[in-house]
C-alpha cells in the first residue's frame, strides 16, 4: 500500500494539503467559484458602496436646508434581500467545494455535475444546522445578557447607586462583554467541522454540532488557528476595500476606472481567499477523522469495495495519508 508523506497536524499541514488539492483541479474549483465564491465577494465588497448611494438618494436638498428622510422600510427591504442573497451562495459554496475538496482528498474522480448535484441534497441539511446552531447561539447570548440584568436589578434592590456612566459599570460591561466573546468563540471552534459534516455524513440539525465537537477534540487550537488566520484575513481584507471603494464613488464616479480596478483586485483575492478557507476547514475535518482512527477504516472499506475482486498491482493500491501530531 503506498503511503503520501506524513503531514503534521497544525495550520500549515492543512493549508498545504488544501493547495494541493485545489492546485490538483484548479478548473474545477475556478468554475466552482465563478458561480458561487465571486458575486459573493462583489456583493461584500460593493454593498457599502450601494448602501451609501441608496442613503443619498433619500436626501432631499432644499435652498437653504437639507432634509434627510431615509425611507425605514426600503433600506430593511434591501438588508433582508442582501442577507438572503449572501446566506444562499455562502451555501452553495459550501456545499459544492466541500464535496470536491472531500472526493480530491481521497484521489477521487472531480467534476462539477456531481459538486452541483450535491447542493440538491446538501442545501435543506445546512440550513437546518446553521439554524440550530444560531439558537444555541442566540440562546447563550440571551443567557448573559439577562444574568448582567439580573445582577445589576439585584445591586439596585440592595440600595446599590448604579451610574450608568460610571468606570465601574462600564468595566462590568466590558469584562461580561468578553466573558460571552470567548464563550461563543468556543462554541464556534467546536462546531467549525459542522458544515463539513453535513455535507460528507448527510447528517443535519443539531446532530452535526454533537459530531464536530467530539471530532475536534485534540485539534481545537489548530481549529482557532484556522478560524483566526482566514477570519482576519477576510475580515481586513473586505474592510480595506469596501472603504477604499466608497473612496472612489465619493471622488471620481462609478465610472472611474480606479474604480474599476479596486473591485476586480478586491474580488479576485476575497474570492481566493473563501476558496482556501473552505478547503482548508475540508482538510481539517478529515485530518480530525485521522486523528481519530476514523480516515484509515474509511480507506479499507473502499479499497475492499471497489477492489475486492482485481488483482493486487501498483496501479491500483489506493493512496493513504499519514498524519502526525505537531
């Protein structure tokens, strides 16, 4: 049985491994992320943009007075259909890479028919664990938010002064604010493997956050590592050219051509940067997987399937990976 090189079991043997993969079928993962991963990024990028020219045209400028009237219900009109719009393609993206990135870990056949028609069965399960896991979520928020009432409500009937203003409270604010940061943050680390499930399991609801919780455990720092490494990336990146952008409409005009270049710039490399991070968290599910002795009796089953009945050759000993802990 051939044997790939052992990668260890940190940020850098997942990024590596998911390059690899995506560098394997870079045709694949391109028309994957023309469909999905870019008008998600050009929506990122341009929406503050539009949303600052939506504002604007609710200005109504008289001779010596300016009125700004901002229609409520339009501009939620346009926030919901934003959210809906970015909800449904960060889906299909997930769905689509998800399934390639897993089929190009194993030397699997990867082609773009089967990737789309795993959206079908994928969509309906992810919607249904992103909402569960959006209750727990807003649930544990509410949870804090009603323990600090209910501690200042109780120092206020013990005839406790409370100074809204005061460097005390506002410390309290902070260090619950923190407190439920890092809860949360938690909460995320252990479920990071939850889309990755619905999508390689066919599980759904709250089953995929049980799932990822115990699969994580052993990789949590290399889980925070990942979500820390691409969600600053991301982040810095979508607020340097979303700003930069509703420069350039102030300045020059929509039609200006530096316009033109900082969108296709800052897409370009958003939309790269949304690929990595889908792979890589892919990568991380299955190196979890090899952590727990779960990837090699996978790889048996497959081979003693598809090969029970060939005889033993070079050509045909399927590829295993190696995994190491750092």
């Amino acid at each position: 049985m051939s044997t790939a090189p052992a990668h260890t079991l940190n940020l850098c043997g997942v990024l590596f491994e998911a390059k690899r993969i995506v560098d394997a079928h870079s045709r694949h993962f391109l028309a994957l992320s023309v469909v999905f991963l870019l008008p998600l990024s050009f929506s990122l990028i341009i929406f503050p943009t539009l949303q600052l020219s939506l504002t604007r045209s609710y200005v109504v400028s008289t001779q010596f007075f300016v009125f700004d009237t901002p229609d409520i219900q339009q501009n939620l009109t346009v926030h919901l259909l934003y959210s809906l719009f970015v909800y449904i393609f960060f889906l299909g993206a997930i769905a689509t890479i998800t399934y390639s990135t897993c089929h190009g870990f194993y030397g699997r056949p990867v082609n773009i028919f089967p990737a789309m028609k795993s959206l079908i069965y994928s969509f309906f399960p992810l919607v249904s664990t992103t909402i569960a896991a959006q209750l727990i979520l807003s649930l544990i928020s509410l949870t804090f938010l009603l323990f600090f009432t209910v501690i200042i409500k109780m120092g206020e009937n013990l005839g406790f002064d409370t100074n809204y203003n005061s460097n005390y409270f506002m410390a309290s604010f902070a260090f619950m604010s923190a407190a439920l940061g890092l809860c949360l943050i938690y909460f995320q680390v252990n479920w990071s493997l939850a889309c990755v499930i619905v999508v390689a399991e066919s599980k759904w609801g709250f089953e995929p956050l049980r799932r990822s919780s115990y699969l994580v455990k052993g990789m949590r720092s290399v889980s925070l590592a990942l979500m820390l490494f691409f969600g600053v990336m991301i982040g810095f990146w979508v607020w340097m050219n979303s700003n930069d952008v509703m420069h350039f409409d102030a300045v020059d005009g929509w039609r200006s051509w530096p316009f033109g270049v900082q969108v296709v710039i800052g897409t370009s490399l958003l939309t790269l940067l949304l690929l990595q991070n889908t792979a890589a968290i892919t990568v991380l599910y299955m190196y979890c997987k090899a952590l727990h002795g779960e990837l090699a009796i996978e790889i048996v089953e497959e081979f003693a399937r598809e090969y029970v009945s060939l005889p033993f050759d070079d050509e045909k000993v399927p590829h295993v990976v190696t995994v190491v802990p750092a």
